[in-house]
C-alpha cells in the first residue's frame, strides 16, 4: 500500500479523526487504529494489521491511500492533466527586473544573470487584453522593484479599465508620496510592504544599502494618511520576514503595524528559493508551512517577465524554462506548444522544480525525512504570526501577494 504525500489529517474537538485529499479536497473519517497503521506505513514502509477494512475503502475513495506507488503517481499525473485543461492564468507580470536593493534572502542578488530592463506599455496593454474576463486579478511585480518603472501608475490604469484589479510586492523606501497618491488615486487594489528590521543597521544589512528605515517609516506613515485623506479602497499589508538577524523584533514590528493602521501584519520564515542547506540554515528557519501541499502552478498559471517571456512560476528568476515570449506568441499559442507540454508532463525532470522545496519530489523526499505526524498532521496554511486590523472588512478578500501567498 501506498499514501501519497498530498494530503493530511487533522482530529477534531469530539476526537474524529479526518484525512483531507489535498488536490482534490475530498474527506475520510478514520479511527486512531488507522491513522496509526498509516503513520507505521510511511515511517517503515510496512502497512500494519489489523486495519477497518471500512477505514480503507474509505481512504481508497478519497483517493489517498493506493495499492502501489506506481498507482498512486498515475492518479496525481492524470489530476494534473485535468487541471491543465482549464487554460492557465498569468500570477505575475515583471514591469521591471531592476531593483536599488540588495537582499540577502533574494536569489536576485546572488545568482540572476539575465538582462536587465523595463516592459514597454504596449506590451503590457497587450498581456492584459488576453486576460481580461479570464481573471480580476494579476501582481506586478517578480525579480526587480516595481516602484522604478516610470509607467507603474499608467499600468494600473491600463489594467483596471480592462477589469484586471492589480497588486504589487514592494519596498517602502522607495514609495515616495507623490507616487503613492497616483497608485492610490489610480485604483491600486493591495499592496505588500516589506519591512524586515526596525533597526537602521539590521535593515540595512538585510536589504543593502538603499534600505533607509527613517525613509521607510515616513513614507509608510505617509501612505496611511493619504490613504485616510483620499478614501482609497487599495489593501495595505505590512510584511517581516523572519530571519536570524531580526527574530527578536516580531513584537515590535507588530506594535507598528497596530500604530500605523494598515490592514493587515504579517510575520513569516524566509523562502528557501534554490539556496544550498547550508545557506537557508546561514539565514534562519525556512518557511515549512504546508508540508502536504502541492504545487499546482505548472499547470494553473504562468509568470511573464520584463522582455515578454513567459516562465512557470515566481520562483524562476533567472528565465530557466522559458515556454514562450508573449511578443510574438498568445497565452493560448504558448500553453498549447510543445516546450509547454513537456514541462507539465514532468516538471520534476527540471533543474527549477528539483530544487524547489514545493515540487512533488521535493515533497516525498521530505516526508521521507521528517516522518509521518510532522509531515502530515493539518497546518492552516496562515502566516507565522499575523495580525489584522479588527475594522477591515472580511468579505473583501486579501489576494495572494509575494510570499503571502494565504489570500482570505
């Protein structure tokens, strides 16, 4: 027998026992006897007796438990195929790759190697013609400072009038006020701010030398108050990310957050990106939520850099599988070629998904090394540590920006 790695389980307050399919979202209630014979399954690789033969049928419907591995992966590639079916979204367009700061947690500091440059606006107006009435929403951003893009604002515009609500992931040093009112005044729907030090020094050896933190706060507090002053609807998140350097500054940088009124704070851990063990370790803990999930991106949706090539995902910073350039090519053109096709087939078999901690191999090694309870007990999928400003509207949804990818 065999459970595959993209589900979980979770025991509720009366003691039921519930394995959720993480792909398909299917549900089976077990008993303790069950779950345990399936944590001896995964820790030692023996399916131990007796087992309600009830529990099984119920998790072989739930499609989570298979007879063999060889089964197992068939039904997670043939889920696969399915999702691909429905066309891809766009998750990022880049407005630029160049950027003033120098982070240390970024791959684009340490490894990018691609031209540098700025998308023109009739490209940009072309992408957003071919998603509009397909999603409502895109970000900005990907490996470079959106805010330095002199047509920033003139994008948003462009992209609202066509039904496209758009977001950015930026740095608060470089948002000066007069171009925070345009983003705000141009409709600007969420903004994540990254702010990872309180301390002049920490926020400077963190994000390099343009990481001014008196620059930083004025313009935060700037932000807020033209955003009070204009009635601007934009979604304003405050984000840490948790290092080494700053894990003493989580309280403070909540006070801030709760000061200065934005929607919503965020602590999380650093990404492991493509770093080597030894690097992620040198950073701090690496963001491990979700264990079970699954990356779904090869086959939901795509991200366009600045010069109008298309890759498939956030974390391909350097342009390592390109399946198209939007130049010359439709969105459509693009997911239906062959270099598209083969990608999905086997995403494992590229350089970019076997080093990224969220591929399904990287997934099954994984639990191989923690264990059956660490790997799979429910995690909710949220923030480190959060905080939410008590008057923000919960039917408005917070869109899956950068890092925070939990959109509520």
């Amino acid at each position: 027998m065999y459970l595959h790695p993209f589900c979980s389980f979770h025991t509720g307050p009366d003691g039921d026992i519930t394995i959720k399919n993480s792909l398909s979202g299917s549900r089976a209630t077990i008993d303790p006897a069950t779950l345990d014979a399936l944590r001896t399954l995964v820790n030692t690789g023996r399916f131990h007796e007796p087992v309600s033969t009830r529990d099984i049928e119920r998790l072989e419907i739930c499609e989570v438990l298979f007879g063999t591995r060889t089964a197992a992966e068939a039904w997670i590639d043939g889920w696969y195929e399915r999702q691909a079916r429905r066309g891809p979204k766009i998750d990022q367009i880049e407005l630029t790759n160049r950027c003033p700061y120098r982070c240390k947690m970024c791959p684009r500091t340490s490894s990018m190697t691609r031209a540098i440059g700025d998308m023109d606006l009739p490209l940009f107006t072309r992408i957003i013609d071919q998603i509009k009435g397909n999603q409502s929403y895109v970000g900005l951003h990907h490996f470079g400072e959106s805010l330095v893009h002199r047509g920033l604002t003139d994008a948003v515009t462009i992209a609202l009038e066509r039904g496209v609500r758009t977001g950015l992931s930026c740095n608060p040093p470089s948002l000066k006020p007069a171009l925070a009112e345009n983003l705000l005044r141009a409709g600007l729907a969420e903004m994540l701010l990254s702010l990872d030090s309180l301390d002049a020094a920490t926020y400077r050896s963190i994000r390099g030398p343009a990481a001014d933190i008196d620059r930083a706060l004025a313009h935060l507090r700037s932000l807020m108050a033209l955003r009070e002053r204009i009635g601007a609807k934009t979604r304003i998140t405050l984000q840490l990310i948790s290092m080494r350097e700053n894990a003493d500054e989580t309280e403070d940088f909540l006070d801030l957050c709760r000061e200065l009124g934005v929607d919503r704070g965020v602590v999380i851990d650093v990404g492991r990106w493509d770093f080597s063990d030894d690097k992620v370790a040198e950073l701090g803990e690496f963001d491990a939520i979700m264990h079970d999930g699954f990356c779904t991106r090869p086959v939901e949706s795509v991200a366009t850099l600045w010069d109008g090539r298309v890759v498939p995902c956030c974390h391909d910073y350097d342009g390592a599988e390109v399946l198209g350039n939007l130049r010359t090519q439709t969105l459509d053109e693009i997911w239906a070629s062959d270099v598209a096709r083969r990608f999905r087939g086997d995403p494992d078999a590229t350089a970019l998904c076997q080093k990224c901690a969220f591929s399904r191999g990287y997934r099954a090694a994984w639990r191989e090394r923690v264990g059956f309870d660490a790997f799979h007990r429910s995690r909710s999928g949220k923030p480190k540590i959060e905080f939410k400003r008590e008057d923000t509207d919960p039917q408005k949804p917070l869109y899956a920006i950068g890092n925070v990818a939990h959109a509520k």
